[in-house]
C-alpha cells in the first residue's frame, strides 16, 4: 500500500503519543513483566524512529555519524522497520506466554533484580536478533519505487502476515474459552449420596463456574470494544501498515489475554489435584 510521507509521519507520531501515554498510565507494573519491557522499548523505538524520519523529511540532506541521509531514506527505513516488526509476532507472543506461565506459578521464587534484569537482557537480545534475521537471513528486498519523484512524495508499506495470523490464533482461543465456559456441565454422577463422589462432582464443576467467569468475563467486557476492532479488520481483511500492527495497546491485551489463561489453566489443575485426593 501506498502512503503520503506527511501522513506517515503523522500517524507514526501519534503512535508513539498513544504508546507513551498507556507506558505512563502502567507505569507501577510496566517493570514487572517482560511485556511492559518490550512496551517501553517498543515505545523508544517509535519515538526515534519518528524523529529520524522528520530530520530527514525536513532537513531533506544532510550527515549524521558520517552517513548521508536524503528523503529518498525515508521509505528505505520505513520499510526496514515494517518488516523488522513483522518478525516480532510470534516470538513476542511465545515469550509473554512463558513469561507469565512463570511468574505466575505457585513454587516460583521472585527476585526482583534478576528478574528485571533477565527481562532487559530478553528484549535488547530480541530486538538484535530480528535486526539480524531481516538484513542476514530473511532475504529482505525493500519495495522502492523506480519514480524518483514518487519516492519524494509516498512510500510502499509492508503488511504484515504474521499479525493477521497471531490476531486469529489469539481471538479462537478466546471464542473457545468462552464457548466452554457456557457448556452445561456433564460429569455429575447419579450416586449423590456418596460423600465422596458428591465431592469430586462439586470440585469439577467449581472452576468452569467459578474461575472462568471470574476470569475471562471481566476480561471480554474489558476489551470487547477492541476484540470486536480486531475482529472486524480480520473478517473485512483490512491492510495494517506493520508499523502500526505492533503497539502498546496491543500488548496490553495480550497480557491481559496470558493472565486471564494461566489463571484459569492453573486453577483447574490445582482442583484436579484436590479431587484426586478426595
């Protein structure tokens, strides 16, 4: 797709508004998971990138660090960053998950500076990394257009596949969560009078009943407004500028998403632990 430079620039620059402002807003718990690491450094990228790209746009030629920048840099960058953004999906995903599998777990020992630590090393090697796949192995080969004066006035930006996929993955599993918590339950046994069974009974239906909605009904009347936004730009498959597809607010629904699944996951295995002892 294509995009007026100015334009860019515009919706680049309230990104990184948007981004710092939800930092500041989480500004006690950004610290605490590797999410709120990645959003700040997602949101210092943003910024930067926003400021290099306007210095070139107005400055138009000038040397910085003994490169030469011109306007012809700007959909050069633009697409560098879009892509090294695409790559960024699934491993931010994966992370977040193990992440807060971790943290939450019951017998997990917390040392702050180590864990603060481990997250800060996480993301500078994440960063590096997919810096490293774009320009080493992904075979990128930035779409520049052959008009050099079209090239002064807009920029091709990349989607990205990736986020369409990682969006569809994330809301199925949210649609199947909320599907079983609605499923009558069909375990209760006929032998009430048993001590014992009516139990076990009672134990296997606590979590659907109590847990999920505890936990994912807060959750999907938290988020509904963006979940029916993702939505709607899956089943319409509207283009996202990459740039744009990795946000702060995206990663807030994400964690929120993980806390919302560890939670519930745990807590069925612990009340199948109590009813194995039953």
């Amino acid at each position: 797709m294509e995009t007026l430079i100015p334009t860019l620039l515009l919706v680049l620059g309230l990104k990184s508004l948007l981004n710092w402002i939800l930092v500041l807003i989480q500004r006690h718990h950004v610290v605490q998971s590797f999410s709120g690491f990645f959003s700040v450094s997602l949101a210092a990228i943003d910024t930067l990138l926003t400021f290099i790209l306007a210095a070139i746009c107005f400055l138009e030629d000038f040397f910085f660090l003994g490169l030469r920048f011109t306007k012809y840099h700007i959909c050069l960058l633009i697409q560098i960053i879009c892509f090294i953004y695409g790559v960024l999906h699934w491993p931010v995903l994966l992370l977040m998950g193990l992440d807060h599998y971790c943290t939450l777990c019951p017998n997990s020992v917390h040392i702050r500076w180590a864990r603060k630590l481990t997250y800060a090393v996480g993301v500078s090697l994440l960063w590096i990394l997919a810096v490293l796949y774009v320009f080493l192995l992904s075979g990128f080969c930035p779409a520049l257009d052959d008009d050099s004066h079209q090239a002064l006035q807009r920029c091709q930006v990349l989607s990205s596949p990736e986020s369409y996929r990682v969006s569809f993955a994330v809301l199925l599993i949210v649609a199947c969560f909320a599907l079983y918590s609605q499923i009558p339950m069909d375990k209760w046994k006929s032998s009430l009078g048993h001590k014992r069974t009516f139990l076990a009974v009672h134990i296997v239906g606590q979590p659907r009943t109590s847990v999920l909605k505890k936990t994912l009904f807060p959750f999907l009347s938290t988020w509904v407004s963006f979940i029916t936004f993702v939505a709607f730009i899956l089943v319409f498959k509207i283009e996202i500028p990459a740039y744009l597809s990795m946000n702060v607010p995206w990663l807030c629904f994400l964690n929120s998403f993980f806390i919302v699944m560890v939670k519930s996951c745990r807590s069925r295995i612990l009340q199948g632990r109590r009813q194995e002892t039953l």
